[in-house]
C-alpha cells in the first residue's frame, strides 16, 4: 500500500517537472482553448441581452461566471486520448510497460494526475484576465468550494477511466476513429460544454442524468456558480463515484481479453 | 503563367496520390457529417430561445455556416498542409530540396501538396450555403454571386498571408506545431458574424487574424449586406497582407542557415 503510494508520488513529481518545461507549448495549447468558451459565452450574452437579460436562468454575469469555471474543468477533463493506443501499439511502447510490475493504468492516472497540478497554476493568470474582462457574478458558499474541489477531481476520474476504457476499442479493430468521434460528439453536446444543460430541451436534461458527460463537466461547473441545493450536490458526487467505478470496472474487464489480442511489436 | 501551370501540375500529382486512399473519403464523409450535424444542434439550439441574434436571422447564420465550413474545407486541402510540410522541412533540415530548385521558393513550398479528400468540406459548405439561400428566399442575384466569390477569394488570399508569415516564424523558433491548435482555435470564432463580439475581440478577429474577412465578409455578400466600401477595405487589406507575407518570407529566407549536410 504505501510502495504505491510512493510510486503515485512519484510518477505525479516527475509528471510536474516534465510539463514545467514545456510551459510554452502548454501556454499555447490553453489560448487555443480559450477561444472556444470565450465564443459560447459570447453568443449566449448576446441571446440574454436580446430576451431582457436572462436565459434559462443564466444572466451575462452568471454566463460568465459559467465559462470561466468552465476554462478549469476543460482542462481537468483532459486526460490521455484514446488516439494514443494506437501510437502505443504500433510504436511497441505498450510492450515495454507490460514488463513493469505495475498495471499501466496506474503509470498513466498518477502522470495525468500530476500534470493537472501545472495546469491549475498555469490556468490562475488566464482566469484573472478572463475575469476581469467579463466580470462574473460568482459567491460559492465555503461547502459549495470545498464540493467543487472534490467534484473537479471526481469529474477528472470519471473521464478519465471511462476513456481509457475506450482506447482498448483499439485492441479490436483498425477503423477506431469513428467509435472515438461519436463518442466525443455526443460529450460535446450532453456534457455542458457547448452550453449549460439548463438551455438543453426538457428531455435532454432528464437523458444527462443517466450518461457519465455530465458527471465529469457540467456538475462541477454548477456545484461552484451555486445552481445546486446541498442534496443534489451529494447525488452527484455520489454519481461521480458511480461512473469512476464504471470506468475502473470497464477496464478490469477489458483488459484481459485486450490483451490476448496483442501481439508484441518492438524490441 | 509558368507557375500556374507548376501549382496545376503540383495539384494533379497531388490528387493522383490521394485517391489511391479512398477508404479515408468516407472517413472524412463521416467526421465532416458530425461536425455539420454538431453545428445544427447548436443553432438550433441558439434560436430555440431568440429570434435573431446581433441583426442575424436563422437562415442567415445558416449561410454564416455555410461559409465557415466551406472556406475550412478550402485551408485543411490547400493551405495548411503546404505550411505544415514547410515547418517539417525547417526541422528536418529537408527545406533546402525546395531552396535549390529553380523556381520562385515562395509559389514552390505553397503548392506542394494537397489534401483532397477535406475538400468534402468545401462541397458541405457549398450544400449548406444553397440551402441558407433558398431559405432566404430570393434575395441572391448575380451580384451577390460575384461578391461573394470575390469576397471568398480576398478572404481565402489574407489567410494564406497569415499563415506564411507565422510558418516562415519555424526559421527562428523551430517548434511550431502548437501553432496549430491556436489558429484552429481562434478560426472556430468565425462560426458566428464577427459583430456580437466585443470591440477587441473583433478588431483581432479583422486585422490580427482575418476571420472577419474570411467568413463574416463573404456571408454579408451572400445575405445581401455587403457594401462596395467593404470589398475594396478587403482589396486593400489583401494587397497589404499579401505584401508583408513577401516581406516576411524574404527575411525569412536570408536568415535560414540550411539545417542538412
């Protein structure tokens, strides 16, 4: 137990060191995804004004206040790609981790875990700015800030698992693109990233109850602009638990017959 | 002439390449599909709660779309493959098979290749934009078709521009992949008329990054906005950006020291 805690340690210290270096690259990749909110949140300001100052319950502060959380959760939520498997197959990388004595799922957790720690401090400036270009309207209650930090990490496990899951699509067919597309266009549209589920048609918010998205984005983002009472707060975080346990057991269970799909390539 | 005929020769070599591939037709067929389909929810879910937005109506953010698309299929086959081969060979050091060769390096690493099967975008934009006009019901004539495609070609040349001189940037700061996701980022702006942004926003996405130009100014052609003040600004600009990306390639090149033995 404590051997992996140490290694969990461990792999997330050098996980920091390494992406420190790329500050950079990682600056780059954030103002790219900037752009992204900074539009929704526009076009929905824009949709509030025309209707007398609300939609959906969202003023143009509250929208802000929405986008800006939104900024942090996108980059908690990344995690490793499915895409990389094939890399990973093809490249042989995947034979040389099989040798460790340690499943890779936990190599690559605590790594993205650590990473996500350079990603918070290097978001804090970008947050600023945002913030005082849009002016959000946000007040979390002590509880409600203690939640959102265990939501965000619930909803980093809950993407996480449940993708790696996914990428083992890759054990079994060659034509993957279009499993993992589907998958990330239905996200994009049931998790609250292209808009909050509230602006979503009555059934479409009773549908998200049941899908892990919304779990692992648009919860955490509501647990902290205060749209949640303390007992839907516990149920989706009960949720999240659900759906990280859904994502572990995926993987427990594909991870064998994955396997034996394998033929090692490198040396 | 000679080098229309060398970017015509490049383009057919190019093509030829691609169509040994075809498999990856119905795989692009099927992403573009989803995108289309993504960006419909997305305005219909924007006009489930408004009638208009910033002055636009459904049919005519419809053709806003339309151009979006139709001018991102245009920059993934013809533009952003050349300028991604060309940061390649910077870092490759394989650039100097281009330098060495006895045409003009500038018309040379702009046509090399082609990526034919994005062109499924072009066509989608295309089907979107006939479907936008039809909605809008008889209010596009032929001099809305010649603005639009010399809106859509002044647009098309400014984004060219933008791209060499940020790529030519791969001499000095070898790195520049992530250049990319940026671009990429700031294009998805475009998706909606440049004028609900606030003032800094559009003035970057008009000058800084031509989005404005490329997608917002031929839509305005299309739903009958454009003024004659406008396509000359856009003449202008081009003639401008046209000539810096020149400028810029040039310097570019004297301080390109050549990376392979």
């Amino acid at each position: 137990m404590s051997a992996s805690l140490d290694f969990y340690l461990t792999q997330m210290k050098t996980a920091i060191v390494v992406q420190f270096q790329y500050r950079v690259a990682n600056y780059f990749y954030m103002i790219g995804m900037i752009a992204e909110p900074v539009v929704y949140l526009v076009v929905w300001t824009t949709v509030a004004r025309a209707q007398g100052g609300t939609v959906g319950g969202y003023t143009a502060e509250a929208f802000a206040a929405y986008y800006i959380v939104w900024t942090l959760v996108r980059n908690m939520n990344i995690v490793l790609t499915p895409y990389a498997w094939e890399n990973r197959i093809r490249q042989g990388d995947l034979a040389a981790e099989l040798i460790r004595p340690l499943h890779p799922f936990h190599f690559d957790l605590a790594y993205f875990a650590g990473w996500k720690f350079v990603a918070i401090v290097m978001w804090l400036p970008i947050a600023v700015a945002l913030a005082l270009i849009f002016k959000p309207a946000l007040d979390p209650t002590a509880g409600e800030a203690a939640a959102f930090v265990v939501a965000l990490w619930g909803g980093f496990f809950v993407r996480f698992g449940l993708l790696w899951a996914l990428g083992l699509v890759t054990f079994f067919t060659t034509r993957v693109s279009a499993v993992f597309e589907l998958y990330f266009t239905a996200e994009l549209l049931l998790s609250g990233r292209l808009a909050p589920i509230s602006l979503m048609p009555q059934w479409v918010q009773g549908l998200v109850n049941f899908l892990p998205f919304k779990w692992a984005f648009g919860f955490p983002i509501e647990v902290l602009i205060g749209q949640l009472t303390p007992a839907q707060i516990v149920t989706g975080l009960l949720a999240q638990a659900a759906w990280s346990l859904f994502g572990v057991g995926l993987v427990w269970l594909l991870w064998r017959p994955s396997l034996r799909r394998f033929a090692a390539v490198g040396g | 002439m000679n080098y229309l005929r060398l970017a015509w020769l490049y383009l057919r070599v190019g093509v030829l390449n691609e169509l040994q591939y075809r498999a990856n037709f119905f795989v692009q067929l099927f992403q573009s599909l989803l995108a289309l389909g993504t960006g419909l929810v997305v305005l219909g879910l924007v006009f489930g709660h408004t009638n208009e937005l910033g002055g636009w109506s459904r049919a005519e953010l419809l053709a806003v779309m339309g151009v979006h698309i139709l001018m991102g299929g245009l920059i993934r086959t013809m533009i952003q493959p050349n300028m991604e081969r060309l940061m390649g060979d910077v870092q490759r050091g394989t650039l100097d098979y281009a330098l060495t060769k006895p045409a003009d390096a500038q018309v040379l690493v702009s046509v090399r290749e082609v990526r034919i099967w994005q062109s499924v975008d072009v066509l989608m934009g295309l089907l979107v934009l006939a479907a936008a006009v039809l909605q809008l019901q008889g209010r596009f004539g032929i001099w809305q078709a010649l603005g639009f495609l010399a809106a859509l070609a002044l647009g098309g040349l400014m984004i060219y521009s933008l791209w060499l001189m940020v790529t030519t940037g791969a001499f000095w700061v070898v790195r520049m992949e992530n250049i990319l996701e940026l671009f990429e980022g700031i294009y998805h702006a475009g998706r909606w008329p440049v004028g609900i942004y606030p003032d800094w926003l559009r003035t970057g996405l008009t000058f800084l990054v031509p989005v404005a130009f490329a997608v917002t100014v031929p839509a305005e052609a299309i739903t009958g906005r454009l003024t004659a003040q406008t396509l000359i600004g856009a003449a202008a600009l081009t003639a401008v950006m046209m000539t810096a990306a020149r400028m810029v390639w040039k310097f570019g090149l004297r301080n390109y020291t050549g990376a392979s033995a």
